[in-house]
C-alpha cells in the first residue's frame, strides 16, 4: 500500500539517522558490502561494493517521500567517505570573486533557510533495461529517489563573496578523492554549472535531508542540490566554491558524463544537465504472479523542473491506452506517484507506462544509443503472469 504522509515518514525514520557524528567509511556498516546483497542497516541492494553503489528495491517505492535509510547510494570515485565534522567543515569560496571567503557551518546554517522537495536520479538509472544491453549496464531502475532538502540558497553565499564581471560558471569541489581512468592521478570529484542556474533560488547549500541533518553517506555535512538537473551535479561533502570567466575543464565534465544530441543534421558533444521525462511502473513487477481480479497498477512520474501532465498506461503491449489517475500534488521538482485500477482476465499480459510533462515532451518507445548510457528514459515493459 502507498502511504504518502511525509510527517508519518519522519517520525519513523531510525535513530542512526539522527545524529550528526561522522565516521570513517570502514565503520559504517556492520559488514563489508557485498554485490547483490543488501547493505547493512540500509533497505538497498549493493551493486558495486566500492566505490559504493546501493539502489533502492522497486518493491520498496511505495512512497512520495523516500526514507533515508532507503535512498540510493552511488559514489563515484571515494572508496572512503570524507570524515567530516560538522564543527570542522569549511567551505571556500574563491575565483572571481570581489573577496574570498570562508563558511563554517554554524554561519551556513544562519543564512536563511529554503526548503525544496526535489529528486535525485543518477544521469545512468535504466542503464540494464536498454537492449541491447549497453556497456557499464550494472544500474537497475533504483537510482532514483525523492525527498526534502533544506538549507541556504547558494546565490546568497556568492552575494557574500561577490561576483566579478565576466563570471559565468560554478565548480563545485567535494571532498572525496580518487582515481578514474579519465586522469592520470586521484582527483577530487567536482562539477560545475552555469551561473544562472547557480543563482537560482532552488539551488541550494544543503545540510538537512527529510527533517534530520544529512546523513554522510548522502553527502552530509553539507551537500549540493540542484534541483531538475542529474545527480551527477549534487556534489557531496562539498567543500570549495570556485567561479570562472570560462568553461570548467575538470575531468568529470569533459571526459564523463557526456552525450551526442543530433538536430538538423549536425552532431553536438554535451554534458548531461536536466533530467529528462520518466515513468516507472513499480507494482506489480516484472515477472511477478498475480491474481486475476481487480488489481492496481501503481508507479512514478517525473521530469526536469517541469509537472507531470499525463501517465498513460497499456496492459496489453501498447496496442490500447488508458491514463492513470495522478496522486500528490504537483511539484515541480519532485516525482508524481500514479495508479490505475486494473481488472486482468488469466494469461499473459505486458504492462507499459508512458509519461508527458507539462512542456509537452513524451518518453520515447527507444533509447537513443547516441546518449551513451545516460537519459535512459524509454518505455518499459513490464511481463506479468494473470493465474
């Protein structure tokens, strides 16, 4: 059964959550991580042990707001997480700026806080649904999840600072280090966006995550979020500001994270940015037994800073449609649950979702393979069994 009250969510959210003390990496679960397995304390399944990468079970998606302990994990390149302190994190701000500056906590806490309902989905969630399959397709569908982020907008950081004429991009710099084949040396994971999506109010500093301090695991003590945009631009442990008059040439914007578009016959090499329009049919599942009978076929909807505007469903390969009754109300960042009442004769059936969002973009019956594993968002199909 869906439940949707956020209030209900937080008050049974677990106690380790609470806290705000930090630990190194190797302490954080009872027992190593194991691929295929779920992870220790956590209600996700471990794809890759390290650098961590944990989704959340579809048959787990039955909320609006998903609880702490069941949002994906997926680190890029820390096979540790940055041991931070609260007391002791500093944020720099530097680059073209009138004055550079350093934060602590405590004054990133003082400015005035914005709350904003948003999700978070890797750029490669979907990666195994593609056939043929795709390379580095170890991502299922789970690398998606919604909840409540708190904290300071950035623009008021950078008001602090003072932004020079000519400023045009932001790097945000985490904490976490390692090695990726795109550089020759460990490097620290770090994005950048344009200035005017920096500057938007909804771009925010983040330090609380569905009503408790942010868990390290999640980037915590104080993370990046970018509402409408891939997860890859919400640095965690985000420690260092910069701004530039030119185009950042770190590794994790010009060697990954990449993607062909092709309009009017030419071919543009680009980053992944926002996220674009999805649906997910979380129940029944794929393969699963059901009864004949009155059923519900339920899932999720979402776009880029854009509503859903219609799901459509088909129980029977895409020859009929009907559309879904949309739950929640509309967001502009955050997911839509919808569901539709369903009554199967024996057999069986393939069960399709296809979503529209209010700028009139409609998921695609195929991927686009010029996408290079990234903006999965084509239909899916979803085989059950009717006894």
């Amino acid at each position: 059964m869906i439940v949707q009250s956020r209030r209900g969510l937080i008050r049974t959210l677990p106690t380790a959550l609470l806290g705000t003390q930090l630990l190194p990496f190797r302490r954080a679960w009872a027992q190593a991580p194991v691929a295929g397995q779920p992870l220790a304390g956590k209600g996700l399944i471990v794809g890759r042990p390290s650098p961590l990468m944990a989704e959340t079970p579809i048959a787990s998606m039955t909320t609006w707001i998903t609880p702490n302990d069941r949002f994906p994990i997926l680190t890029s390149i820390a096979t540790d997480y940055p041991a931070i302190e609260p007391g002791a994190w500093r944020l720099s701000v530097g680059g073209l700026v009138e004055q550079q500056t350093t934060l602590t906590y405590e004054q990133l806490r003082a400015l005035p806080a914005r709350v904003v309902t948003s999700i978070i989905e890797c750029a490669g969630n979907s990666r195994n649904t593609v056939s043929p399959p795709l390379a580095r397709s170890a991502l299922n569908n789970g690398y998606i999840g919604n909840a409540e982020w708190k904290g300071a907008p950035l623009r008021l950081v950078l008001e602090q600072a003072g932004l020079k004429t000519g400023a045009t991009e932001i790097v945000f710099e985490g904490a976490d280090r390692g090695k990726t084949p795109a550089a020759p040396d460990p490097v620290n994971f770090a994005k950048s966006v344009p200035i005017d999506k920096a500057l938007h109010p909804d771009t925010l500093l983040v330090y609380e995550m569905n009503g408790v301090p942010l868990p390290r695991e999640n980037g915590g003590p104080v993370r990046v979020v970018v509402p409408g945009w891939y997860g890859t631009y919400q640095v965690k442990w985000v420690t260092r500001i910069d701004v530039l008059d030119h185009g950042f040439d770190g590794v994790f914007m010009t060697r990954n994270w990449r993607l062909r578009r092709i309009e009017n016959g030419s071919i543009r090499d680009e980053p992944v940015s926002a996220i674009v329009v999805k649906s997910l049919i979380t129940s029944p599942e794929s393969g699963q037994k059901i009864a004949a009978g009155q059923q519900m076929i339920r899932g999720f909807a979402w776009s880029g800073g854009k509503d859903i505007a219609s799901v459509r469903v088909s129980t029977d390969a895409g020859v009929s449609w009907r559309f879904a009754r949309l739950l929640d109300p509309s967001a502009t960042y955050a997911w839509r649950m919808w569901e539709l009442p369903w009554q199967p004769d024996p057999g069986n059936h393939t069960l399709m979702a296809r979503a529209t969002d209010t700028s009139g973009a409609v998921q695609p019956f195929a991927y686009d393979l010029d996408r290079n594993g990234f903006e999965v968002n084509q239909v899916q199909s979803v085989k059950v069994d009717v006894a």
